[in-house]
C-alpha cells in the first residue's frame, strides 16, 4: 500500500474493484460509486470492436470495469473537475492510458467535441433526482451525483441519441421511479427500448433499481430479462451478485452470451 500512495491526495483512498486486480481511487469527500455502476458495466452489450463512450462517468468506475469486458477504447465525460482528475489518476494507476481517455466537459456539448453517431455504446448512471426533489445535499459533489443539477434526464437521453450510431446501444442504470419518464424520453429521441431488468433488496421488496438498453433506431419490441435479487434470506449475496463481484469479468453471463450470439440485439 505504501507504493500506492504516490497516487492518491489528502483524504483519498484506493479500493479494490475485485476482480481483475482493477483498483478506484475514492474519497469519502465526493460521491463514490456503488452497486448501481457495476450493475450497468456487467449489464450493458460490449461491442468487441468501436468505440464506447460513458457519460457522468464519476471517478471512472465504469469505464475501467469495461475495459475487463472488451479491447474498444473507452471514453468517459465528466463536468466535476474534482472527480474527472479522479478518474484520470485511477486510469494511470491501473496502466489503461492507451485504452480509456476522460474528457472534462458538459455531456451536452459532448456531441461538439466528439461528432455525432461515433459510438457503439453509450452507458450512463445519472443523477436520479430532479433538482426540484428534497433538498440538495449541502456537499456539491453528492449533490450533483443524487440531483439533476449539471442535467436533466432529457439531457442524458438527448445527449446519448446524439452520440451512438445507428444500430448503436444505451445502457442506463436508474430508479424504477423515473422509468416511465425513460421510456417516453428513449421513443422521443429515436432509442427503442430493448432489454429492461429490474434489481430488488430482497424477494419480496420492491425494486430501488431498473437497468434498461436501447438500439438507436431499432424495431419495437422489448424483453423483460429475470429480476435481480440482491440479497439472500440470510443476508449475503445471491449467487448471481456475488459472480458478478468476484468472478473474473472474461467470463460472460448467460444474458452476455445471449446478446453475443444476436438473441435479443436487434
């Protein structure tokens, strides 16, 4: 640990992701990622070859958890500056310069900088929260993180339509709440809703969270994939969660190897 060091500010931490000897430098001063993130890096259909492009990429947790999945260069956009030099540091602690670049910048201007329809896979975890909902968090980061202060779910949705091509996808990890907001938001901006999952607590419980994949452009029709339950009666992980954490991320899921083999991607 004492080599590791070098890398990290006052206040900061490095955590293992588990897997893969893949490391994230986190601080308890801003927002850190949770299961929502890894969720969507294991959930979301890696092209093996493109490019991908993940939006309020935080400290870079999805994008180097993708780099485990796929050889595509990874993109991440970030507008916290605190959190992109994050990101941008857990990228050269892990030796993945050549292969995930992270650009500080507003996800709406994305398309200006980047073109449009130059992507495979658009993956986002955004703010859940409307601005307008409870009061924002007196810490700026997690305010931004939990409230739609830097964008809207319009934004995400209209800022990912901007970026993937046709025939491209857009994962999104967010609260069942808001589900019906996605769906009109993904038909408005030409993302056809394909593959929707829903994570609960517990069996029993109502799901705190909805993983949901779009094609740019593609037919309608929609597969409502098995719940994700996370947690056992006795309170550890369910099987599933815990190949998910622990399993090497080469060997693909029985949902990955659906999508690798065509079922369900068009």
């Amino acid at each position: 640990m004492g080599q590791d060091r070098e890398w990290l500010l006052p206040g900061e931490r490095i955590d293992d992701l588990l897997r893969n000897d893949l490391k994230i430098i986190q601080s308890g001063e801003v927002f850190s990622f949770s299961m929502d993130a890894v969720l969507l890096a294991h959930f979301c259909s890696v092209p093996a070859k493109g490019r991908i492009i993940d939006l309020c990429t935080g400290n870079g947790v999805v994008p180097i958890l993708l780099t485990a999945r796929t050889k595509a260069p990874v993109w991440g956009v970030e507008i916290q500056e605190r959190l992109a030099e994050m990101a941008e540091r857990s990228v050269s602690l892990n030796g993945l310069e050549e292969r995930v670049t992270l650009s500080r910048m507003d996800l709406k201007e994305a398309h200006l900088a980047f073109g449009h329809g130059g992507f495979d896979l658009v993956t986002v975890n955004p703010p859940y929260l409307p601005a307008h909902a409870g009061e924002p968090n007196g810490n700026p980061h997690f305010a931004a993180a939990r409230h739609e202060i830097h964008c809207t779910l319009e934004d995400v949705v209209a800022a990912s339509a901007k970026l993937v091509k046709a025939g491209g996808k857009v994962a999104m990890v967010h609260r069942p709440s808001r589900l019906a907001d996605i769906l009109i938001l993904f038909r408005q901006y030409r993302l056809e809703p394909k593959r929707v999952r829903f994570v609960h607590p517990r069996a029993g419980e109502e799901a705190n969270m909805v993983l949901i994949e779009a094609i740019k452009d593609g037919g309608p029709e929609i597969r409502l994939l098995p719940p994700l339950i996370v947690y056992q009666e006795d309170g550890r992980y369910c099987p599933e969660l815990m190949k998910i954490y622990y399993e090497p991320l080469g060997a693909a899921s029985v949902d990955e190897r659906h999508v690798d083999n065509g079922e369900g991607a068009q």
